[in-house]
C-alpha cells in the first residue's frame, strides 16, 4: 500500500520541491508538487525530507565495543545494535563501519581485541534482521602494525568486504606531519613531556619498517579480491602519486590543498570530513573542508568519528557555501555514485525509499523520522 506524506519541502538531486511524496516497500512512487488531498495524506508540517545519508567511513561503532579506556563491553551484539541506533538517529540509513585492522601495539591497542566481535556482531545482528540500517564492512589497514597482514587474514572471512583503506599514522606523517599537534593529543591522555618526547620517538622507529612493506601486500590483497581501495590523509603529492598507483579510486580526509587537488588530477574521489565542517577546521592541523568545497576539491563528506555531524555538515554548507540539495548530493547521491550503490541516494522514482524528515530548530537539523526501504525505523 502505498504512503503519501504531503506538504513537505522535498530534496531531489536538483531542487528542493514543496510538495508530496509517495512511497511504498518497492520503492518511490512519485513526487508532486502541491499539497495532496488524497485520503490518509500524512502533513508533514512543512518539514525536509531528504534521501536517507549514506556514510562511508565512520569508526563509530567502535566506541560501543570499548567504551571507556581498558574496558571492552562484554555483550558484542548489545553494542552492535547500539551503534545501529545512534547511527540511523542521526538520518544514516546506509552505513560503512570502518574497522581498523591492526593498531599500535598488542599491550595497549584496544581495537586488536574487538575487531572481529565487531565485525561477526554486526553480522550476526544482519542474518537475524535486527538492524535498521543498511550496514557495510570498511577495512581501514593500519599499515605502521608489523601484523596487519595477520589480523587482514583473520578478518576478511568473518563477512564481506564492500571497501578499505590504507591508514599511516606514523608521528611526523600524514595527519601527524606537524609533532606539535601529536603532542597535544597524546599530552591529552595525562603524559608528561618527557614521556611524549619518548613514545614520538619510540612510534616512529616502530612504525618506519612494515609501512611500506604492508601498504604492497595489502594493495595486493585487496586487488585480488576486487575491492575498491581508498587512501588516507594524503598531504604531499608522493602520497597521491602512491595512492594513484595503487589503484585506489578515493582518498579520504586529505590534509591539504596540494594533495587535494592532486587527488582531482588524478581521477579519484575526495572525501571530507564532517566534523570538520562542523567545527571550522581540523582537530589536528589539516586544510579546513569548507576551503576544500570552495575549490570544487570534495565530492563526498563523511562523519567519520561524529555521526550526527554529516546532517549538521550539510546543513552548515547550505548556508552559504552551496544551496541545499547540492549541499545534501555531498552525503547522498555523490556518496552512492561513489561505492557504487545505483538504487539509493535519490528520491525519485524507482529509487529504495530510504528517506529522512527532518525540521531545524535555533540552526540545528533535527531527525524526526526515518523510513528504510518504505518502512518506519526511527
């Protein structure tokens, strides 16, 4: 039976429509200009409803699995599906949870310890039907961990791989290239000079060795199996040169305007954060996205550690960067062009009713509802 939601501001690829929209289970129907009249038309009050986002790197769930420092939570699939919900409250209906593969060290590393909980919760959580959101595994590859390769083997069975990345986060690299901004970061867990000055010294040695010797295997790994790749924080055009070479289609979170734009030059797609736009500028140094959206230099944005900020991102940008529903292309139908995703990211007809309402209140975007394949989910 089809749904008709009337009297609302519609977002399609190239307007923002005030109209209605008809849906059902097999998809959009149609969208009309105008207030309906038809028989239990539901008035949305003048509300937004915008194709559901579409979030292609968030390291999110991770902080259900090991919420505080030393402790990981005992019930993997309770925090799976917690993650679903703070993922679909914040208007995310289909979901790329970044799981890092490798870390810093065994002793202190948490994410070696809950990576496959978890990938298999997630999982487990799909097969019974239990999530709202559509969810897809990221692979983002810590390529400073001499035992990448190991935990990549361990992990790539556990469910399918729809993407991956290549990570360096190597102090003096990538988005540590500037030590005074490590320094800050690392001070932030209660060290001392001295002690910080010892573990920049100590994550460099470690990290100089297996870098580039992972970052050939797991080209080759991922190349095997025909999943696409994505580079990240590339901020020197050796980086992008690197990256192109590889055969990575994306880079992700480039740190500078030069590697930006080298990135365009090359053909790939440029992803940026949300939180950045959201604050202002990067938490450790970066270009700030909005300069990178003035230059043209972003197609997709991504909430990465925030899921909330990709609506507030979108919202930010189309009050004076872009008009809204190019702002919205950056989340939705760019994102689904992107991976490859041919039924979602639009409302038009035919297209999955994945779908938002939302309303803003003192500048703030809030999620009202969210219908995942023509049903209600939130």
């Amino acid at each position: 039976m089809a749904v008709i939601l009337t009297n609302a501001q519609i977002v399609t690829e190239n307007e923002v429509v005030r109209g209605t929209l008809v849906y059902g289970a097999d998809g959009v129907v149609e969208i009309q200009p105008g207030a309906s009249s038809a028989p239990g038309a539901e008035d949305c009050d003048g509300d937004h409803i915008a194709p559901g986002l579409i979030e292609c790197h968030t390291d999110n769930i991770e902080r259900h699995f090991a919420p505080r420092p030393g402790v990981v939570w005992p019930n993997p699939l309770a925090s799976a599906l917690a993650h679903d919900a703070q993922i679909v409250g914040a208007g995310i209906t289909t979901v790329y949870d970044a799981v890092c593969v490798g870390g810093y060290d065994d002793g202190k590393d948490f994410r070696t310890k809950i990576m496959t909980s978890m990938i298999e919760a997630v999982a487990q959580a799909a097969k019974a039907n239990l999530l709202r959101a559509d969810h897809r595994l990221h692979l983002r590859c810590e390529t400073t961990d001499p035992k990448m390769m190991g935990y990549l083997t361990q992990s790539s069975g556990a469910a399918p791989v729809a993407l991956a990345s290549l990570m360096d986060h190597t102090p003096g690299q990538r988005q540590w290239r500037n030590l005074d901004h490590y320094r800050k970061f690392v001070k932030g867990e209660g060290r001392t000079a001295e002690e910080i000055e010892e573990i920049i010294k100590a994550e460099i040695d470690r990290c100089a060795q297996p870098v580039r010797g992972n970052f050939d295997k797991a080209v080759t790994f991922f190349r095997e199996r025909g999943i696409p790749l994505a580079s990240h924080d590339d901020t020197t055009l050796e980086h992008v040169a690197d990256a192109a070479l590889a055969g990575c289609a994306i880079s992700e979170f480039p740190t500078t305007i030069e590697a930006a734009q080298a990135a365009r030059d090359a053909g790939m797609k440029i992803v940026g954060g949300a939180p950045n736009v959201v604050r202002g500028g990067s938490h450790s140094g970066g270009v700030a996205v909005t300069d990178l959206v003035k230059k043209k230099l972003i197609d997709v944005l991504s909430s990465d550690y925030v899921p909330a900020s990709l609506l507030q991102a979108v919202h930010t940008l189309s009050k004076g960067a872009m008009p809204l529903h190019e702002a919205f292309g950056l989340a939705t139908w760019r994102a689904a062009d992107m991976l490859g995703l041919k039924d979602r990211g639009r409302l038009r007809p035919g297209q999955r009713a994945d779908f938002i309402r939302f309303c803003v209140v003192d500048n703030t975007p809030v999620v009202r509802a969210v219908t995942v394949r023509g049903q209600r989910v939130f």
